[in-house]
C-alpha cells in the first residue's frame, strides 16, 4: 500500500496539462494591469491638462495683441456726398485695430484733402484710398457726377463766363436769348480742372438732367449762351428745401422740347428724348 502511494506521488503529470493559477495570484495580476492602465489614463489627463492650458495661453495673447495694436485711420466727421471737395475740416483721426481698419484706409489728413468723393461716405465713415479721386485737371469728371446727371460745358468768354469769377462748386443760371434755359446748375469744372482756382477759362462744366444738356446744346447752337450766378445763400437754402440742385423750376423736358421746336424751323431736328440732331 505504502508503495502504490509513493509511485502515485512521483508519477509525471501527463503532458499539455494546463497549470491551474491560484485564486490569489490572479487577484494580483488583475490589480498589477489596473494600476497600469490608471497610470497611462493619468498621463493623458494630464496631458491634455497642459495642452489646453498652453493654448488658452496663446488665443489670450493673440487677443491681447489685437486689443493693443492699433492704427490711425481717417474718418469723416459728417456725411460727405459724391463729387465733395474733401476739405480738412470734415475729417478727423481715430486710432483702429488693425484688423478692422478698412482695405486701403488712409491714416493722414494730408491724402484726403483736397480730393474729390467719388461715392458717398458716411459719418464716422473710414476714408479709403478707392473712395476718392485725384483733383488733378480732368482726373475724374464721371465720378465728380450724381447718379443720373449728365456733364455739358458750355463756352464763354470773359462777358458771358462772368469775368473769370466763376469757381468749382458755384451755382449758376445758364441764359440764352433772354431767358433762362437752366436754373441752378452746380459748375463742376473750369475748363479741364475739376477743383483748382483759374482767373481765365474758355468753358465752364455744369452738372444737369438728360432732358437739360439737351436743352444747353439746343440753345449753344442757335445764339450764344451766357451764364448768371446764383447767390451762396440761395443754394444752401434749396439744398436744406429739399428740392433737387440739378435743375430748378421753370426748367423741364418741356423746355427742351421747346428747343426741339426752335431749331425744327432753322432746319435742324432735334429729338428730346435722344438728344440726336439731325441736318
């Protein structure tokens, strides 16, 4: 008996038989792998921690410099309408951040004044390098023009242009025959300068409707024209009525018409409508 036990103790387990981990052995393990995927969760925290803190570091530095940096931007005072001499006294100088100043601002009085306002600029409005145009002889006629107007010079002399007093921005009346063809045009040009003061000029530009150059061609080619000027105070005072400044009462396609019937019998038809002369 004592024998058989013995040979039972010392026979070799078979092989591929699995060896059977303790209970306690695999509690251990188990905690050995939790404490290793709890370190590598922490790092990535912690990780993560450092790397939004840097980077909110950054965006408030950025912003920082944004609120900083700054830049001198000219501004108008006060509305300014298209064709405006720009003079000093409608400008003003803010300082912007850079990344609203408009494309092309200009940061010094200097390169406004003196130039014309080819579009509207609201007050407050930043003055941009394309809004204006250069006030050099016939630099800008078209941009000089309110929307729908049209430009027609009519030639004088030193009687009928009234002496070489004449300036960009005056109101006159344009005469023919003894009436009034045009009642309040705003002179644009002086012969080919759209702003600079001449004491001698042989054409002066007016700003009218469609149906009134007609009416000024019309009436050039039957006698000679002449022109009137108007008060200062009479064109503030219709400005501030409300009431158009590119032609006043008594001055309509009827006139024009008139004209058209005029130099019918002379010979020479004229539509009002088109403006075409035809021998």
């Amino acid at each position: 008996m004592l024998t058989r036990r013995n040979e039972k103790r010392t026979r070799a387990k078979p092989e591929g038989a699995e060896r059977i981990t303790p209970p306690h052995e695999r509690a251990a393990q188990a905690v050995r792998t939790l404490t290793r995927l709890t370190a590598v969760l922490g790092a990535l925290a912690i990780g993560a921690v450092v790397f939004a803190l840097a980077t909110f570091a950054s965006a408030q530095a950025r912003l920082s410099s944004v609120d900083t940096e700054t830049a001198p931007v000219c501004t108008a005072v006060q509305a300014i309408k298209a064709g405006t001499v720009i003079e000093a006294n409608m400008l003003t100088l803010q300082d912007v951040p850079v990344p609203l100043a408009a494309e092309g601002a200009i940061g010094t009085r200097e390169e406004a004044v003196g130039k014309l306002a080819v579009e509207p600029i609201p007050a407050n409005g930043q003055i941009t390098a394309g809004a204006l145009a250069s006030s050099e002889p016939a630099a800008s006629l078209a941009g000089a023009l309110d929307a729908g107007s049209r430009a027609i010079s009519v030639a004088v002399d030193a009687e009928t242009g009234l002496a070489g007093l004449i300036r960009h921005g005056d109101r006159v009346d344009v005469l023919s025959e003894g009436r009034a063809i045009v009642e309040n045009a705003k002179v644009i040009a002086v012969d080919s300068s759209l702003s600079e003061t001449l004491e001698e000029y042989a054409t002066v530009t007016v700003q009218v409707s469609p149906e009134d150059a007609i009416a000024i061609q019309a009436a050039q080619e039957l006698a000679p024209v002449r022109l009137s000027m108007r008060s200062a105070a009479d064109a503030l005072t219709e400005e501030a009525s409300g009431e158009t400044t590119i032609t006043e009462a008594g001055n309509d396609s009827a006139e024009a018409s008139e004209f058209a019937t005029t130099r019918n019998d002379r010979g020479l038809t004229t539509t009002a409508e088109s403006g075409k002369g035809v021998l």
